[in-house]
C-alpha cells in the first residue's frame, strides 16, 4: 500500500517528524521563514494532507487545488488562518493543538505583566547603555505593584483560568469578562468574578486578554475602551494582536491614557520595524513566543502527528476542529 503524503510546512521540534516519517511520505519546507502560498498550493497538488502553522494561509484557493487532501493538522490553538467553513465543506478535517500550551502561554502572560510593571526592560537597557550612574536613588526607574492589584481577564477559557490561578498567589482582586461564566468551582478557587467589559476596562489595574480572534474580538480594544481605564493600568496581550487596535493604543499610551503594555502579538506579524509602538518605552513586546518551551513545542508537534495518525487509521482525530466534517466524509482507514 502506498504511503498517504503529507506535506510539512516548517521542520518541527522534537520526535515528531520521526513518528510521521514512519507511516507516511513526507516532505517538509526547510527554510526557516514560511513558505510562499504559491508553493503551498502546488505541494497541495498531489498531498493527502498538510501539516501547517498559524502564518499558512490555508482556503479556497488552496482546496481547489489539491483534490486529494483529506486533513489540515495545524500545531497551534488558533486556526483563523484556515478557512473552516470551505474545508468542511469540502469534507477536509481540521485539527488543532489545544491544552499542551496552556501553563506556558499564561506563564508567559506573567512574564510580561510582570516585565512592563516594573519596567524590566528599561531597567536592562538602561543598565546596559551606561545611563546607570548612580547606585541608588528612591525615584530610579518606579514601577508598579503587582501583589494586591485588580487584574481583568478578558476570555476565561483554558489559558484565562490559568492565568488566574496564578493571580491568586500574588492576591489579586480577580475580575473576568466571557460569554460564558467559569466552572463555580473554578470561581471559588480563584475567587474570580464574572462582570462586563466596561468594569473590567474601569476597575483593573492589569488587563490580560486571553480571547480566539473572532468577528466579535476583531478591535476589541479600541480607543474608547482604552479611555475608561486608569491612568495607572497596564494592558497585556498574547492571544491574538488585531484583538487590540494598534493606532488607539498608540494613541493612550503616547497621550498617558494608561501607564503602558506588553504584547506578544501583532495585527500585522512580523510587526514592522517603523511600528510606532515600539518607539515607546513604556510598551514591552515580543515576536509571539508565549508557547516557546522545549517541552511545549516539542508535546505540540508530537500532537500534529499523532491527529494525523489517528485519522488515517480511520478514527476520529482527538483534535478535531470540525466535527460537522464527520457527515461530509466517513471516516475510513487509510493506513
């Protein structure tokens, strides 16, 4: 029996490619950067499936190129690079990489909340210029508390309750904003409480966003959210950058709208060098690594290749993104 083809769109971390390599006919992109959509489109041509990431635009353009291809397997959590709604109509089954991210990314949050509060970044940089003249001083680079503050979580899945179960060590005050409540054991343990958007923009001294990018997210954050917040308040970013409008943010953090941020994400990725933004010094950024453990990455790209496995042994991939796709195309064993 033939070996099905899968098409690997960057080398992957760990054992995986290993564990594909023995059951399937691979080829994999090599260069660092992403491949060219084109080139997608014709490795699409005769793949059985592809194994992709969030900077792969997969659609139409490339299902109408590949009548073979039965499965996409993104390592990542996010998928709003493939169009869903097309693949499952076109029976393709999509999988993500869920929950193995979850403790790094919200570690990762804090890293951040922590960095732009005390002003960790300048602190480095101002050591590392020589601008560090004096070897104290009471008003030398004043940050901001952390232990005690209000933190506001907007989007309260797995990454959101994370994140506060770590604010209950620094005894924050624990608001939330989602659609839907958190389990009420989770409420109880983390002593969360569930309000609106506009108290979480008013109220919190951090504001943390752990939400997918939807229609309804698309600049959440926009200039008049930015201008009910405090003075003093932080906003932190590492779910998806066009949840933030850049220009508004630009604006509060330039005009002392609010004290500062920290993203790890971007409405445009690699965000350009001449962003505003990253003039400012009280903005601390990062090119989207808030699942960049060994061991995180590793485990993700080991579950790509296991959704892909299972799939074509003919059952049910344990990610599965569109359930709907089960009607359209029967599962069958391949391998």
């Amino acid at each position: 029996m033939l070996k099905p083809k899968v098409y690997v769109t960057r080398e992957l971390p760990g054992r995986s490619l290993e564990i594909i390599k023995e059951y399937f006919d691979v080829e994999v992109w090599p260069e660092y950067g992403p491949p060219p959509k084109q080139h997608i489109i014709e490795k699409a041509k005769d793949a059985d499936a592809l194994a992709t990431l969030l900077t792969d635009k997969i659609d139409s353009e490339v299902f109408d190129a590949a009548p073979k291809l039965k499965i996409v397997a993104q390592m990542a959590v996010g998928f709003d690079n493939i169009d869903v709604k097309e693949a499952t109509k076109r029976g393709i089954y999509v999988t993500n990489t869920p929950g193995v991210l979850t403790e790094t990314t919200a570690d990762f949050a804090w890293a951040l909340l922590m960095a732009v509060a005390r002003r960790v970044v300048e602190a480095d940089k101002y050591v590392r210029t020589g601008q560090w003249k004096v070897s104290w001083h009471p008003s030398m680079l004043l940050g901001r508390d952390v232990y005690g503050a209000t933190l506001g979580i907007i989007g309260a899945g797995r990454i959101g309750v994370a994140v506060a179960r770590r604010a209950k060590g620094f005894n924050m005050k624990i608001l939330y904003y989602d659609v839907l409540p958190m389990p009420p054991e989770i409420e109880n343990e983390t002593g969360a409480k569930r309000v609106d958007l506009e108290t979480i923009f008013k109220e919190s001294d951090f504001v943390s966003i752990h939400v997918p990018l939807t229609e309804e997210a698309y600049h959440m954050v926009n200039e008049e959210r930015l201008k009910l917040m405090k003075k003093t308040a932080f906003i932190i970013n590492n779910a998806r950058g066009p949840v933030i409008d850049e220009k508004a943010l630009y604006k509060a953090l330039k005009e002392g709208w609010i004290a500062g941020a920290a993203l790890d994400v971007f409405e445009q990725e690699p965000t350009p060098v001449d962003n505003p933004l990253l003039k400012l010094e009280n903005v601390v950024v990062a090119p989207h690594i808030s699942s960049a453990s060994h061991e995180t990455r590793s485990k993700m790209a080991e579950m790509v290749a296991e959704n892909l496995l299972v799939f074509f042994q003919g059952k049910t991939p344990p990610n599965l993104v569109n359930p709907e796709v089960l009607k359209v195309r029967p599962l069958t064993k391949l391998i």
